[in-house]
C-alpha cells in the first residue's frame, strides 16, 4: 500500500466537516506548529522536505519561503486557480479535505508571518467555493483563525477570494492583479518577483493548494519523512491526473518516481489501460503547456527531472493520453484554440499569434491547408518563442506565450504524415 | 515615466561601441541618447511604461548568454552589453510586426494617421514586406463617437495601452478602459459615459496609430500637406509649448511639445481645440466705426486719426489721466509693452490695467517672491488656495498630480469649496476671512484642521521661515474680493519670507502684463514709476505723473463721468469683469470706447470704433507664462482681412501723435525692452529661437540657464505627429540652452548686476469690519474650463461643451430652500438684479451657500457679485 | 436609489472591508450582484464602483476581462460544454453540436424563453467525467447525447433546482467569522514576531549579530 498523504482522507464520509477532519487527526499540526515550534522550525522542517512547488513551476517550497523580502507587511496567497487544462487535481482536494488546505495555509501564514492569508480559487468551482468558505467559517468559530489562534497568541485572518474564469489568473503575478481587483494582467519579472513585490506592492508567497495541503502532514511527520519519499529532487508523493484516452481517467496519488507513465497508463489499479486494441500514439506529461512525448517515453518515471531530461516537464501532473484512434492535429489546433481564447491579450505574439497559429491549424485540420502552412505555423510560432526549443525562449511577459507552440511543434515533428494525409484528403482521416 | 535616476554615469555598451548612461535609466531611452533608436509603440517618456506591446526587444547578455528582452523595461547598469541589430533582434521585430498587422485594417489612405503613422513608419523600417496572413480579420463597428471631440477607430487598435494609460495615470479620468481579453481586447467607454476628459486630445494624439481621432481635425488634412511653426498655448497661464500646423493658410491643428519644464507634451482640450476660432467666418476683417447706431467699416487711414485727434483732444481738456487703457491676455509681450508705451511713456497715463476685478494686482503680484513650476512641483510641501487648478490651468494640475502621485511633493488645500486639488492634498480645510486672517499671520496653528496643516508642512521640514513651501495663489472663491487674497499673501509672505509664490491666476500673459508694467503704479521690469530705469527715461517721451487708476477704479470713475476715453484691447469687460453691471453703466458712460479685438465681443457692440486684430497663429512675439517663462509664439498663417498686430496699432497711433515708439518688428521691440527692463536682460529674439529648447526661458535669466548643448531629436513614436512634419526638415533649432548648465556666455551675459525693485506693500488692510451678509446664502463662484466666451462660442466642437447655467447648493440648504435636484430658484444680487437658476443638490457645496459658475451665463441687470463687496451674499428663493 | 438588495448590500460592506485595498472586493461584489441579477446590470457596475471609488468603466473593464461575469443578460443556465483535449478525446466537440441542436442556439446564444444559454467552455477540472458539462458551474458527466437531454429537460422543469441555483448564485455559503482582527494590532504583532526571530537568531550564533 503506498503512502497518501494529501489524499489521505479523501473518499471518508463527510470529509470536508470540522468533525471528521478532527476525527482524523485534523488541527493537530497547527497546535504544534503554533504552540511547540518557532516559525523557523516549521520553515525547517519544509526545507528539509524538499518539497518541489505543486503548480507547475516546481520550485523548492522551502527556498520560495526563504526568499519572501522582511517587510513588516507581507502575504501569503494560496494559488487555487486551477484551470491548467486536463489538471482536477486541487479540484478534488479543495472539495474533499477543504480543512487540510486551510490547516496547512495558517501554519504557512505562521511560518512566513503573513500579515493576512488569501486563497484565491477558481471561480467554476462553485462547489468549492462552498466547502473552503464552510471550512473557514467553521475553523473561525474552532479558534483555528483569527485572533489569538488556538490560544498561541499567534492571529492571522484567511479570506476566501473567487476567482472569475480567467486561465491566466493561475499565473502568479496575473493572480495578485486579479486578487487587487484588477484585469489579471501578468506582471514583468524582473522587478515583480512576488516574493520581493507581490499584493499591494508588498512581498508576498504564493503557492499552489497542493503544496499547502502537504505542509500539515510535513509538520507532523518531519521534513526527512517526506523526503524519504521519492528520489532525488522529486520528494513525497504527488496527484497525478490522468484523462484522455485511458479506461479508469482519474486522480491518483502516487510516490513520486515510484512509477513509470506506463504503470499508470496500464496498471488496473490506476489507470487501466486503453480501449482493446488500442495503442499509446503520444501523451501529454504535465499539461498542454508541455510537449509531447511518444510511446518511447512510457517507461520514464514520474519524476520531475527525469521527464525534464526527457524534453518535456511534469509541469501540472496532468497526463492526457492519444491513442491511435485520435487525431494529433485536432489535439494540438483544440489546445492553440486554449490559449488563444486565455491569452490575457498583453504582448503582441502571444495575443495576435495564438489567433493566427489557431486558424491556420483548424484550417489545417479541416483539411483546407497546404504545405507550407506547416511552415507558416513553424515560423510563426519561432516568432513566438525564438529557437522552438525546450524549455523555450521567452520573449513575453509570462510563459503562456512561449507555451503556445509546445503542442502544434510536437504534433507537426512527430506527426507530419497525418498533417499530410489532412492536406492530401482535404479532410481528417479520423471518425469522431 | 521614467524612473528616478541618480545621476552617476556609467558606461554600457551598444552594438559593440561604448556609451555613457545614467545608472538605472531605461535602456530604450539611454540608447536614444546614444543616437541607437530602438522601434517601440506601447512606451512613451511620460507614462509608466507597460513592455506590452514587444517591439523594443534588443538582445542583452545574461549569465546565460545573450538573450532578447524588452528595452523599455530594462535599467541598464554597469557594463550591460546589448545588441540592437542582430538577425535575431530582426526578426523579433519583424515577428511583432507582423503579427500586429495581421488584424490591422489596410485603410490607410483614409486615415488620419497616414503618413505620420508609427505603425507605418516602423513597418517600412523594420518589418516584413508582404503579409501570410489569409484569414479574415477582426471586426468591429468603426468609428465610434467616444465623446465630442475623439472618434474610436477599434479595428485599428493595435492595444499598446497608451490612451487607457494616459487617462488613469496622468489624467486621473479612468473612463477609457480596455475591454474583453486577449485577442477581443477592445478600447471603450463605459454605456452613457462619454470620455469626457479635460485631457482627451491628448491621447489622440500619442496613439501609435488612427484608432483615435480628433473630430476637429478628422479627414481635413493630410500630414505632408501640413506646415509648422513652434509656439505656445495662450488659452491660458500655462504657456503650453506646442506646434501650430496649417495647411493652405488654414489653422489644422496643435500638438503638444514636450517642454520638461512646463506641459510634458500635453494640453488641455480648450487649448487643443481653440484653433477652430483662429478659422471662424465671425472674425472681424475690418475696422468698423459708429454711425447713427450701426457699425459701418471704414480704413484704418480714418480709424488712426480719428483716434488721434480724440487723444489730443482728451489729453488738451482735461489731462492724460481721463484716458484708459485695459489690456487682455490675447496679448504678446511686445503688444504688451507697445500699448504700455504708448499709454504711459507717450500719452502720460498710468490707468492701464489686465484685470478684470478677477484677478490680483500686478503691484502685489510683483511684490511676492516667484516660485518656478519646477520649484512647485518639487516643494517640500505646497500649500493652495487658489481656483480649481483643473477647471483653470489643466496642465497645471497634470503636473501637480504627478508630483504628489510621486511623492516629490505634498499638498495642503485651504478654501471655501471643493475642487479637483482636494483628491491630491493632505489635508482640505475649509477657510472663512477671519480664519484666513489669524493663519497668515500665525501659519495655520487655529483649529483642527488647520494644526493638521500645520502638521503636515512641519513632516515635510517646511521652515519656520517658510523655507521650502510654495504658495499657489489665485482667487478660490471669485465672490470674495482680490483684497482679501492680497492682504492674506502678503501678510504670509511676512511671516514666512523664504516661502514663495506662484502666482495661479488663468489669464494668459499676467505675468507678462505685470512684468511689462501693464498694471498701474508700475513700469516695465517689475519697477515702480519712481524707479524707472536710465535706459527706459531715455526711450519713453514722458513719465506719468502720479498712480493711475486700475480696471474697477477706471469704471467708477467713469460713473462720475471722468473718463473720456477709453481702450479696450484684446478683453471684454462688458462679460468678464467681475461686476458686469457696473462694467455696462461706466462702458456707456465713457465718451468714447475703442476697442481692438478678433471678435464683436459685448464690449466692442458697445464701442464707438472697432479695430480688427490679428489672432494667435497670426503674429510673433514672445509670451510668459505663469512662473516668469519666456516663449516665442510664431506667425502661421496671415490674418484675414485688414487685421493687424496689436503692437502695430499701437505704433500708428503713436505716430497720430506725433511719435515714434521706436521699433518695426516684435524682435526691436524685445530688444528694447532687454534694454530699459532689468529682469529681461540678455532676452532676444535670436536667443529664443535660434537656441532656446522648447523649455523656453525663466526671467531674470540666470547664469545656469544659458548652458549650451545640443538640442535632443524628438522620440517621433512618443509625438508622431510632429515627428513626421519634422522630418521634413522644418526643424527650427539644433542646439539649445539647457538649465541648469554653466556655459561661458552665460557668466558673460549674467555679470550684469540685477537689484530688481520688490518693495513689499504697506501692511494689509484687512476688510473685517466691512463683513456684513446681504443675503440669505454665501456665494460661491467658481470658474468652469468650458465657459462662454467669443473664443469658445467661435469654435464649433468646443462650443458644444460650454457649461449650462445650474446653480449648486448641499442638500441641507436644498431642503431649507424648499427645492430638489431639478427645481428652480431666483438669485437676487444686492442691487436687486436677479435671474432663474436650475438646482443641482451636491454634497461638495457647503450648507449655506449657493454656487454658481462664471461665464455659465450672461444676464442683463443680473450681477451677482458686486466690486464694492468684500465677500458676496446673494438672496436665494425658489421660484 | 440602490442596485443592491439591503440584505446584499450589507453583504457587499462585509466583503469591501476583507481588504487593505478595497478595489479587490470587486470580483466577489460582481459576483455578489449576479447572484441578485443573473448579470452583471449598468446600474450593478456604477455601484460598485461607487462601493469601491472607482469610474464604473473600470469596473467593466476588469469584469469583461474574466468569462464568468457577463455584462449582457444570460439565461437563468448557463450551460457550459467543455470542449478542450480530455473532453475533445472523449466526444465534446460532438456533445456541443447535439447540444445546440437540442437547445436551437449556437454556443453564446440564449433559447428565446430565456432558460439556456449555450456556451463552449475551456476545461473545467471535470476531465475524469469526459465529456463534461457545467450548469451554472456545477458539473455533469459524463454525458451521453441522451444524458444531455435529460439533463435539459430536468433543469427546464425544476427538477434540479436544489443542486443548481439560478446563474448568479455561486456560493451559497457566506463568509460568517469575527470582525477582521484590525491591522495595526497584526502590524505591532508581526514587528515583534520579526524580533523575537532575530534575537532567537543572534542567541544561536552569538558571532554573527552585534560586532563587526
Ligand atoms: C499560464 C500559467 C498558469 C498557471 N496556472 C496555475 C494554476 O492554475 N495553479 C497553480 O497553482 N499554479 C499555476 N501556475 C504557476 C504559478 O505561477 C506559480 O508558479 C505557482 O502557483 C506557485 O506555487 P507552487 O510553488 O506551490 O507550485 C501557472 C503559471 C502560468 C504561467
Ligand atoms: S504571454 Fe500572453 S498571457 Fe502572458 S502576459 Fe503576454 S499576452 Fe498575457
Ligand atoms: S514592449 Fe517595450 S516599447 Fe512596447
């Protein structure tokens, strides 16, 4: 049986009430925290962890925390935007254990000294919505926020913030606009490292609603204990979501590089394996920002650095599976036509090239494109991200730009016969 | 806005060649100076920069390697190395070029911004040379109407966020905003609220393409059919420093120049648009004389000695002193001193006046030590009371908005009503003649409010002498007569003498008037009749004898049937002296009334002569704005009819009678007064235009502002529309004075010793014991930027916007007064005139009081404030 | 005369003072006005910027700017069919055209008895149910063509009006928690949390603080 730790709970009855959290064990991390541990301590424990941020971005947690400027107003912002394409992952966590994120956000707040907590969540989960506030109001009326917590004479407060339906509000920067009430415009960095300059001007944390949702079992079993789990930079466990064209699409919780994509494709207890007769054609490692791997790939494990050496990145833990039944092409021009439809519209290429590359591979798809827009598309999307190479080259104010071309690149050099056969049959050669 | 930068150099380098920058500055603007122009259309010297729009991408070397980053947002430091013309950066460029046409419409044979265009020019220069681009483009509705004045082209938009920038940032009206996301991103106004700025020109002007267009000036012209000449706003004050362009003797347009010491590119919409009078078919275009009632014309041959010989006429009975002169703001420097000349130092009178009981006097104005914009806006603290800057001196306020948003300054207001300069002060206090009497005295230690003010300048390191506050000081309330301003300046100027002032008033060129002796009891050079210089006695025929009478004096006097003649140039007393009753009874009691104007004003329907002048963009000469700047103002076009400069005029009735003034040019006439006044030593034509920056000169000049350097080319993508003509090679200067600089000519000129006459007046008279309500509601009256005028009322857009006869009050005093937001009530004035007003309920209008704004209305027999009150009441009932 | 309710309005001062800054109140008090309203009204945005002190055109630009607020009237649901990769793989594309179909509107068209609006939705977090559908963002799936059906034909008469409120009502659960604990007491707290850590640090390793 492998270790669960952020999932722990979940599947327990009524697992998002104060009751059964204090069942099992809830709040007991952030009396120790509060009452037995100077926020150095819990800060250490964290560092020792070696957790890599959850978000995407994959940043040691603890360095992150290290680097929050002394101000005497500073902020932590818990990053619950989640809208990552094929990513559900904080999606169930916010749902179903709502008082481990807000338990692990008030030990950060303690730990970083917040002057006030935020959780930004994305504004579609409207269930979740429902959950977080419940669990606030009822860790209010515990004594868990507030003034005085928990008798430590520690205060902090925690407001929930919805979000409006914006992808690139899960930028951080573009977080912190929005959370200001303002258009979710992306900041430049430098000089807007949020650590440095974030809310109000002030510096300020943000992290993911997984990482938070880790740090109440790191305090309670030790920073060594959970990087006792995994290999390498990849410590702990991590939630994988698998969709696509897989049999058993879900969330799972696994040990990171305990497992290959393979298992989790195959294994019954994951993800099951395909449709009969179906085969692996590529798969998506860590989101639509990603690039694409292909069945030669499956044996990697699910590690952050291997996948990284590998060409792609972890990213999100969001694997979405192709088979042989599916169009690559559709796929990469339904994954442009995201970014088009989320770029916040600031810079130039990213506003007018998601549009440009997103006609071009729908016409492509229709079967209406000839060759050379397989050209065109490559040199728009190089005007893009200079160089098409990985990790890319980035000439925007945010990685949604350079972004975009991961998916039509990986399609076009790993599938330039099936773009063909589309050119060729003046339509696509897939049933839908 | 570029950042603060100290001034330590350092050295970085470029394309391989080494350049000098100051540390922290912005690597696009650095490279500027270098002579290396990085392509940019969202960055703009003046607003905060963005890096949205990924033109300035130039390769800079990192740790690791070179890599492109956005020169508008990058400080450079020591050693940086950058590369601005690799293949690399090229097709960044062309990439971003390329992608911003993909959805721009191929209209640009009927666009305004053709030809002068940013996204033209820079796509010849740098981008690619035919379009991939097969699809359909975006599409929205095209024009829109976003106000008055601005049309909203969205198709064109390339989303560079200047206009939106501009109008929160630097405006503070947020009423354009980007709407939608990403690709459907669109510039808009919210429904039913037009973008009604004081400052919307402005952002037509610095949009990078024609997605916004001035209605004035929309499809009249084409840039390369366009001509210019540099010159100054005289709209108001300020002075703002801009270009006049024409086309076919036709007055097209102005743009703003960006002078750092005075407008940072921008004008008010009054200024912007005002050229459309310049053009009106109402222009007088002849001299017109009296005849039976009915004006019929008649040649200046005529006009001249019948002026003449009524001159010798007047001047033969009853002595110089029956004659007046009131001169307006219309006027140069050169008109200015002609007309002072030839009243004062030909015909012997000292009544020649500029103000209009709206004012202050010049005596007093000269009196107080002169704060410079700069020294303003860089105060430890500024204290104002003075009209709403916004509704009198828009960029004024733009200024000082800036300043307190960058916390290079703090401001106190103290007043009788709300206005724009609250939002940017520490501390508002409301004020009343007592109170404004013990805080000069004391500074400001009564009260609670007022020991907040007192605080604040105390935090700022104010000192106890005053040191390092300025005084904007103008008429907040226009019902309280100028004396009690006057008594509280110069009572403040005692008690704190290292404070100084900078004197608000609107009226274009009071500073000039005062500085020329255009006010009684003063000669040209701030000096008093007694002081005249050796030079001026040598140049002037005669001196007055004795203190002429000022504009109020003027008008009572000719009550009593003292004044024989009179003349009016360039103003309109009969509407805009501040007791348009008493202004009508004396102008119909004068024996005989000249007036010189562009329009039939009030005042000239009612003259026996009417001269035609020529208008602003019609002459040259030089102007000073509000701080003591001196600019040129350059001819553009040729007036119409038989229109003449008014210094001319001036000179040809000098020569009725028998002399000559002295000079043929408003260049001679610089010269002399160089000559005969000490504060404009070492001015000249030639140094105004051949070398001056667009900054102009403060006088007296000093030594630090006359170091030489070159002159820095325009960024063209900041100001496209000047760019384009000036590439044309019309550019007047290449080298310029620049402050701040020590230079040899400088010492040279600036040995000259500078003992100027500033005699502080008497001690102030306060009118306490003259304090007696007559009334049942204190009046308020302010001053709106859009008020009737002939100026206005001959420019067809701006006409559209002149402000509607409401009157004010607070809900409370609505209540008392039995009405509501739309009922009407009747103003009385203390003589018993009275006329019906509209009620508007406003919580910014004190319980008690009743506001109304100037030049909103004009109504025979109605004056609501009266030139014998202290402070005026009105009675209030509904009607 | 005020847009909000009494009852609303009191809600919306509640959530203008959870800030340092009261221009973040603005997203929730958008979504505070659609739920009363089902969109976002002219009337709804010139409160809230009165409310926050800011021109109403800014507060239209910042809620145009995010796809859950709607300046345009909407139906009482809005369905949202999902249409990026793991629902594309599993049919969405194909459930959104029997979706208009069977609604007879395009996607951002509203049925003309004003009870749907068709929308096409980025992905929603639902990937596992592919494909998914959200009804005033609470979630279906997966659904077959005929799932859908019942689904409109369930929302269309009441049958699921516990689980989905009318567009507009996100939350159903209020923030209901002591008054925020005032900043300068959180301030004062923090400076002495800052130096009691630095006098921790200079104890541990006495070389490093006081000389030099
Ligand atoms: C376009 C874009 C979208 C992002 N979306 C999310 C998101 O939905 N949730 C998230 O936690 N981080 C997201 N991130 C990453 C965040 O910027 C940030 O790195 C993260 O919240 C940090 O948290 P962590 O250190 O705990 O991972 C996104 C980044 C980009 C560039
Ligand atoms: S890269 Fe795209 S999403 Fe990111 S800031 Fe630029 S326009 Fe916005
Ligand atoms: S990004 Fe630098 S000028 Fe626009």
């Amino acid at each position: 049986m492998s270790t669960k730790i952020v999932t722990a709970r979940v599947g327990l009855p009524n697992s998002y009430a104060l009751s059964s959290y204090l069942e099992h064990g809830g709040y007991q991390s952030l009396k120790k925290a509060l009452l037995e541990m100077t926020p150095e301590e819990v800060q250490a424990e964290v560092t020792a962890s070696g957790m890599l941020g959850r978000g995407g971005a994959g940043f040691e947690t603890g360095r992150k925390w290290s680097m929050l400027k002394q101000d005497p107003v500073r902020y932590l912002v818990v990053n619950g935007d989640e809208s990552e394409p094929s990513t559900f992952k904080d999606h169930l966590l916010v749902e179903n254990d709502p008082h481990q994120l807000v338990e692990g956000t008030l030990i950060t707040a303690y730990a970083i000294g917040a002057t006030r907590a935020f959780i930004y969540l994305r504004g579609e989960f409207a269930l979740g919505l429902e959950r977080v506030q419940a669990a606030i109001n009822e860790a209010y009326a515990y004594g868990a926020i507030g003034r005085n917590i928990l008798g430590s004479g520690f205060s902090v407060d925690l407001v929930l913030q919805p979000g409006a339906g914006a992808y690139i509000c899960g930028e951080e920067t573009a977080l912190i606009e929005s959370l200001e009430g303002k258009r979710g415009y992306p900041r430049i960095k430098p000089p807007y490292f949020p650590a440095v300059i974030g809310l109000y001007g002030a510096p300020t944390i943000v992290n993911n609603v997984e990482t938070m949702s880790n740090v109440p079992w790191i305090v309670a079993n030790g920073g060594n204990a959970f990087a006792a789990l995994g290999k390498g930079r990849s410590t702990g466990t991590r939630l994988f979501a698998l969709s696509g064209d897989v049999l058993r699409p879900g969330n799972y919780e696994l040990e990171m590089t305990s497992k290959t994509f393979r298992d989790l494709i195959y294994d019954p207890e994951f993800g099951g394996g395909l449709r009969e007769g179906r085969s692996v054609k590529a798969f998506i490692p860590g989101g639509v920002s990603a690039p694409w791997f292909g069945p030669e790939n499956l044996d990697l494990p699910l590690g952050q650095d291997e996948v990284a050496q590998a060409g792609s990145m972890l990213g999100s833990g969001s694997i979405i599976v192709l088979d042989d039944h599916s169009c690559a092409v559709r796929a990469a021009w339904r994954i442009t036509k995201f970014f088009n439809r989320e770029s916040c519209g600031q810079c130039t290429p990213c506003r007018e090239g998601s549009g440009w590359i997103e006609k071009i591979m729908h016409r492509l798809e229709l079967g209406s494109g000839t060759e050379t827009d397989l050209d065109l598309v490559l040199d728009a999307c190089d005007n893009i991200a200079p160089g098409l190479t990985w990790p890319p080259q980035q000439t925007t104010i945010c990685v949604l730009g350079p972004s975009i071309p991961s998916s039509v690149v990986s399609a076009i050099k790993m599938f330039r016969d099936e773009f063909m056969i589309h050119i060729k049959e003046e339509g696509c050669p897939f049933v839908h | 806005m570029s950042t603060d930068v100290s001034q330590n150099l350092i050295t970085i380098s470029i394309d391989g060649r080494q350049i000098q920058a100051k540390s922290g500055e912005l690597l696009i603007e650095a490279a500027e100076k270098a002579g290396v122009f990085i392509p940019r259309f969202c960055f703009h010297n003046r607003l905060p920069q963005v890096g949205m729009c990924r033109m300035c991408l130039v390769e800079v070397k990192g740790p690791r390697g070179f890599s492109l980053q956005p020169s508008c947002y990058l400080p450079v430091n020591e050693g940086m190395e950058v590369v601005t013309e690799s293949e690399k950066v090229k097709k960044a460029q062309d990439g971003v070029l390329e992608f911003l046409l993909i959805n721009h419409p191929l209209d640009c044979p009927t666009c305004d911004k053709g030809g002068e265009c940013p996204l033209q020019d820079q796509t010849l220069a740098y981008g690619p040379g035919e379009s991939r681009f097969i699809e359909e483009k975006r599409h929205w509705e095209k024009p829109i109407a976003i106000s008055e004045l601005v049309y909203l082209d969205r198709e064109r938009c390339i989303q560079c966020d200047r206009c939106t920038r501009f109008a929160d940032v630097v405006a503070g009206d947020a009423l354009i905003e980007f709407f939608g996301r990403g690709d459907h991103t669109e510039v808009n106004v919210f429904p039913e609220r037009p973008f009604s700025s004081y400052f919307s020109g402005n952002t037509v002007q610095i949009c990078p393409v024609g997605a916004l267009t001035a209605t004035p000036y929309r499809f009249k012209a084409r840039p390369w059919d366009l001509s210019q000449v540099e010159s100054s706003c005289t709209t108001c004050s300020m002075g703002c420093r801009m270009m006049v362009q024409s086309s076919q003797n036709e007055v097209m347009r102005y743009l703003g120049l960006d002078s750092d010491a005075v407008n940072h590119g921008w004008l008010c919409d009054k200024g912007r648009f005002g050229f459309e009078a310049i053009n009106s078919p109402e222009r007088l275009t002849a001299p017109l004389i009296r005849k039976g009632g009915e004006f019929v014309e008649t040649t200046w041959a005529s006009a001249l000695s019948l002026i003449g010989s009524k001159v010798s006429e007047v001047r033969g009975a009853g002595g110089a002193g029956r004659i007046g002169f009131i001169l307006g703001s219309r006027l140069t420097n050169e008109d200015i001193y002609a007309w002072v000349k030839l009243a004062k130092g030909v015909i012997g009178t000292d009544s020649v006046d500029f103000q209009l009981g709206d004012g202050l006097r010049g005596e007093v104005i000269a009196s107080l030590p002169r704060a410079t914009l700069n020294e303003a806006v860089s105060a430890k603290a500024v204290l104002a009371f003075t009209g709403d800057i916004k509704e009198e001196i828009p960029v004024l306020f733009l200024r000082l908005r800036d300043a307190v948003r960058s916390g290079k300054t703090k401001m106190v207001t103290i007043g009788t009503r709300a206005s724009s300069l609250d939002k940017l002060s520490e501390v508002s206090a409301s004020v009343t003649v007592d109170q404004l009497q013990l805080l000069a005295k004391g500074l400001l230690h009564e009260g609670s409010k007022f020991a907040e003010i007192a605080a604040v300048l105390s935090k700022q390191g104010v000192g106890s002498d005053g040191e390092g506050l300025v005084v904007l000081l103008g008429r907040e309330n226009l019902a309280w007569d100028q004396s009690v301003v006057e008594a509280f300046a110069v009572e403040l100027s005692r008690a704190l003498p290292k404070a100084k002032f900078l004197v608000t008033l609107r009226a274009s060129n009071f500073s000039g008037s005062t500085d020329l002796g255009g006010s009684p009891g003063l000669l040209p050079g701030r000096t008093r009749l007694e002081d005249a210089s050796p030079a001026l006695r040598q140049k002037w025929v005669v001196l007055p004898s004795q203190v002429g009478r000022g504009v109020k004096e003027m008008f009572k006097g000719a009550l009593q049937g003292e004044l024989d003649l009179l003349f009016v140039i360039g103003s309109d007393p009969r509407q805009d002296f501040i007791d348009t009753e008493l202004a009508g009874a004396a102008l119909d009691r004068v024996g005989f009334v000249v007036s010189v104007d562009t329009f039939l004003s009030a005042t000239s329907e009612r003259a026996d002569l009417v001269l035609p002048a020529a208008a602003f963009a019609e002459k040259s000469g030089t102007t000073t704005n509000l701080e003591g700047r001196v600019f040129t103002l350059n001819q553009k076009v040729t007036p119409p009819g038989v229109c003449r400069s008014d210094w001319t005029i001036a000179s040809e009735i000098a020569l009725e009678l028998g002399e000559d003034l002295g000079f043929g040019s408003p260049a001679e006439i610089l010269d002399e007064i160089a000559e005969v006044s000490l504060i404009h030593w070492g001015l000249s034509f030639d140094r105004l235009t051949r070398t001056a920056t667009v900054d102009g000169m403060v006088v007296p000049i000093s030594a630090t502002a006359l170091a030489i350097r070159p002159r820095a080319l325009l960024d063209q993508v900041s100001t496209p529309g000047i760019a384009s003509v000036w590439n044309q090679g019309l550019a007047s200067s290449k080298t310029a004075y620049v402050e701040g600089e020590e230079s040899e000519e400088a010492r040279e000129v600036t040995g000259t010793p500078q003992s100027l006459s500033t005699k502080v007046l008497g001690a102030p008279i306060w009118p306490l014991a003259s304090v007696q309500p007559t009334g049942n509601l204190a009046l308020e009256y302010s001053r709106k930027l859009y008020s009737q005028g002939e100026h206005l009322k001959n420019s067809p857009h701006l006409s559209r916007l002149i402000v509607e006869a409401k009157c004010r009050v607070s809900p409370r005093t609505a209540k008392e007064l039995g009405v509501e937001t739309g009922g009407f009530v009747r103003i009385s004035d203390k003589a018993g005139g009275g006329a019906v007003f509209e009620v508007e309920t406003d919580d910014s209008v004190r319980n008690g009081a009743v506001e109304i704004v100037r030049g909103s209305f004009f109504i025979s027999g109605f004056s609501p404030v009266r030139a014998d009150e202290t402070v005026n009441y009105v009675k209030v009932e509904r009607a | 005369m005020s847009f909000f309710t009494p009852e609303n309005l009191e809600k919306a001062q509640v959530l203008v003072g959870l800030y340092p800054d009261k221009r973040s109140a603005l997203i929730p008090l958008c979504h505070l006005a659609q739920g009363q309203h089902g969109h976002l009204s002219k009337e709804a945005m010139e409160e809230i910027g009165d409310l926050l002190g800011i021109q109403p055109a800014e507060v239209m630009g910042t809620a145009s700017f995010y796809d859950m607020l709607h300046t345009e009237e909407v139906g009482k649901y809005v369905v949202g069919v999902c249409t990026n990769v793991a629902c594309l793989l599993g049919g969405g594309l194909e459930l959104l055209d029997h979706a208009s179909d069977t609604l007879g509107v395009p996607p951002g068209g509203t049925t003309e008895d004003g009870m749907f609006t068709l929308e096409e939705v980025e992905c929603v977090a639902h990937c596992d149910k592919a494909p998914c559908a959200q009804v005033n963002y609470r979630y279906f799936g997966p659904l077959s063509n005929g799932d859908f059906d019942k689904l409109v034909d369930d929302l269309a008469n009441d049958r699921l009006s516990d689980s989905v409120p009318p567009h507009g009502v996100l939350s159903r659960v209020f923030r209901d928690a002591p008054p925020m604990v005032p900043l300068e007491i959180i301030h004062q707290e923090r400076r002495e949390m800052d130096e009691a850590k630095k006098a921790r640090l200079a104890a541990q390793n006495p070389d490093a603080g006081g000389k030099q």
